[in-house]
C-alpha cells in the first residue's frame, strides 16, 4: 500500500507509484510490500501472516503432539519396542519423501490456500479415525503403520506450502522476524504439544488423546477463513526459465530447477548437505530415538519424554524471543554451523547419560541452540531464492529436514538392537559434529552468507 503519510511532489509520488506498481492487486493491503522506512518491523502486525501464524500454533501442534502419541501407543499401549516405534514413524514421514517435491511445484502452481486447508482437513479426518478405531478396541500395529502413512501424507502436503506462503505475506524486512515468529509457533507446539496430549491421554485414553488432536485442527481450520494469499508473479522470469511456464511441465522438470538454484549457490549447497546431515542423525536421535532410551535403558514410561521436549523448546523459545527482538542480522551462516556444534554436542551426552535427570539441562542448552538453528537455516534459504522457486525450493527443504528424519529414526531402530540405544544416539550425533566443524572451517564464504 502506500507510505501512511501525504504524497505531494513529483519525487514522493513516483516512489509511491513505484511501491504501487511492485504490489499484487488481488492481495489485501496489508500484505503488500512496503518501504523500508515505513514496514512494520513485527510482521505480526501483518493480517494475512498472522492468521497464517495461528494456523501454525495449532498445526505443529499436531504435528509434534501425534509422533510423540503414535510412539506413546506402540510403546505402552502395544507394548512394542523402540524398533517398532522406528517404523511407525518412518511410516509418518516417508510420505515426505515421495510427495514434498511435488507439494513445493503444487504450491508454484495452483491456489495455496486451498491445499492448506485440504491437507489439513484430512489431517482431522485421520486424528478421528484412529480415536474411533483405538475406542472400538480394533487398532493393531498394522492399523498404526496405515494410519501414520496417511498422516504423512497430509502433513507432506501442506508443509511446503505454509513454508512457501511466508515470503509472499511480508515485506523483505519482515521476513526474518516472520521466520523466528514461525519457529516460534513451532516451540509452542513442542512444548505443548506432548505435554497436553499426554495429560489429556492420561485422563481419557488413547482415543482421547487422538481426538483432542482432532479438535485442534479443527480450531486450526478456522483461523484460516480470513487468510489471502497474494497471487505469485509467474510472468517474472526466473534466471534461465521462461517467462511463462506451461502447467503441463513435469513435476521433475519442475523440481530440477530448484535443484539447480541450489547447486549453483556453493553456499546453499553446503547448507542444504549440512540440513541433509542433521536430518538423518541428530533430529531422529532427539525427536524420536530419545524416546525409546528414557523407556528402555533409563527405566522410565515413555511418555516421560513429554518433559524432555517441552524443556527443549523453551530454549528454542528463549533463543527465537532473541532473533525476534535483534531483526536481520548478519554472518546467518555461522550462526546456524555454531547452533548444529551445540545441538550435536548435547546430543553426544544425552547418550552418555545414565539417568533422566542428567538430561534435563541437556536437552535446555540444545533448545537454545535449535533457536538459531531453526530460524537462520530458513531466513538463509527463503532470503537467498527468488519468489517464483519458492515453493520448489522449500519442497526440497522440506524433504531435507522432514523426508530424511523418519529414515534416520529407522535405522537407528535396528542399529540400537546391536550396539544398544545410548551408542547409537552418541554415534549419530559425532558424525554429525565432525561434518559441520569441517565445513565450518574450511567455507569461509557459507560463515558469511546473510
């Protein structure tokens, strides 16, 4: 929209029409770009972004809240063990793997708002189904295997979706703050998430936990009903495409040229092998191996992994607060590598401890560390592609950092069968530690890149 101020004189008005010009027509008028001077720097003030943001809180909620549950219901409701759990969730995100690449060209082509809602909704149809079938006492470890398969699915479907729309709600100096505000949203469902499910599955069952997460979606949906999404500008050619392209066009001729915005940048490259990297060791390790050691080699219940991963994200909490409060900053890139050295650090001796309370400051530090993790891996990506890749390339994301974590969580399951639970996170997690400090320092460009 127009700066909030009088616009007289031939310069003043040509930089007005200039910021008019650069803005999208269709799109509500807090949604278009502004002029450094007059963008909010909270991009919450932002309508479109803050409905979007809502949807998030109740979203990842779900997200966070139904590993932990389907975990929770394999472990102590079916009494399997932590390779069972392994392939429940590999089957929650192996979908990613399959789908998130076609997702991110979905998103570069049709209605975004569409396939956020039709992926959520069927999100809540199969909260609901399990909640059913769970009461009607017909729920096996096949049924579970089925049921996080199309849980996968929808959740592969909207998550580069939703990652994509970010960019396209707020100013460029807005983005940053939007992307700690949005890792924001993601503690708060990972601090709740498990916890709440917990408490409510603890009061009312299995079936009641998967329903609670059923009427959160619900609740998801409707902050939705005032989101609009600006139109993409698909008649702005991208460097070697063309200016228009045909819908028609393959998904992988699509995709290739994500690909090849990421390979031609040697530093989004590294960081993508970096994400690749974490992806397969450290995110499995915490988010779903750390379950089965508090079950298995601590003698605890493994719902007693709730409290590891609601303290966990107060630090990212804490640490996103922080990335809110400074805006743009530079040297992103070493901040991320610094914030995997911590995270890898703390996950080498969560699987050296020998009792529940030796984690608790571990998995504190490593929250603050995933703060800046989280919020500089996305503001360098989504910064460093142009609006048209966007979906494309946050597909690719997507596959890195989700599609990869239910491989990672599979294979530790059976490797844990040999060399035991404890080994396989601390392994895991030096692999992880060596990568990074070698890039670290020996890319000296990728510790600039802002």
């Amino acid at each position: 929209m127009f700066p909030a101020r009088d616009v007289i004189g031939s310069d003043r008005f040509g930089a007005a029409w200039n910021d008019f010009e650069m803005t999208d027509l269709g799109a509500p008028d807090q949604t278009r770009l502004q002029t450094d001077r007059t963008a909010p720097r909270n991009a919450i003030t932002v309508p479109a972004f803050r409905a979007l943001w809502v949807n998030n809180v109740f979203f990842f909620l779900v997200v966070n809240a139904q590993r932990f549950v389907f975990g929770w219901l394999v472990l102590d409701g079916l009494g399997r063990n932590e390779s069972a759990q392994g392939q429940v969730v590999f089957a929650l995100g192996v979908p990613s793997i399959f789908l998130v690449l076609h997702a991110g060209v979905w998103a570069d082509r049709h209605d975004r708002k569409k396939l956020l809602v039709g992926s959520q909704i069927a999100s809540l149809l199969v909260m609901a189904a399990t909640a059913l079938l769970i009461a009607s006492g017909e729920i096996g470890f096949g049924v579970v295997i089925g049921l996080s398969l199309v849980a996968g699915t929808a959740a592969a479907v909207g998550q580069p979706v939703r990652s994509a729309m970010v960019p396209a709600l707020v100013s460029k100096e807005q983005l940053v703050g939007a992307i700690a505000l949005t890792a924001l949203a993601i503690t708060l469902s990972m601090i709740l998430g498990p916890v709440l499910a917990k408490l409510v599955g603890d009061q009312f069952g299995f079936d009641g936990a998967f329903w609670f997460l059923a009427i959160l979606l619900g609740c998801g949906l409707l902050a939705l009903v005032p989101l609009r999404v600006p139109d993409r500008p698909v008649n702005e050619p991208v460097p070697g495409e063309p200016a228009r392209r045909e819908l028609t066009r393959s998904v992988w001729a699509e995709t290739r040229e994500a690909f090849g915005h990421v390979k031609a940048d040697s530093s989004l490259r590294k960081l993508f092998i970096l994400l690749a990297v974490a992806g397969l060791t450290v995110n499995p390790a915490v988010m779903v191996t750390l379950q089965a050691f508090v079950k298995e080699e601590l003698g605890r219940d493994a719902g007693d992994a709730a409290p590891l991963l609601a303290i966990m994200g107060i630090g990212i909490a804490i640490s996103s607060v922080v990335v809110i409060r400074k805006g743009d900053m530079a040297r992103k890139g070493a901040m991320f590598q610094r914030a995997l050295m911590v995270g890898s650090s703390m996950t080498f001796l969560m699987g050296r401890t020998t009792s529940y309370t030796q984690l608790l400051p571990l998995v504190l530090v490593m929250g603050l560390g995933g703060g800046f993790y989280i919020n500089m891996n996305q503001a360098l990506i989504q910064a460093n592609t142009p609006q048209q890749l966007m979906g494309r390339v946050m597909g690719l994301y997507s596959l890195i950092s989700f599609g990869l974590l239910p491989v990672g969580a599979l294979a530790m399951g059976f490797i844990s069968a040999w060399i035991g639970i404890g080994n396989t996170i601390s392994i895991a997690a030096a692999i992880c530690f060596v990568t990074v400090v070698t890039v670290y320092f020996s890319d000296t460009e990728l510790r600039e890149l802002r």
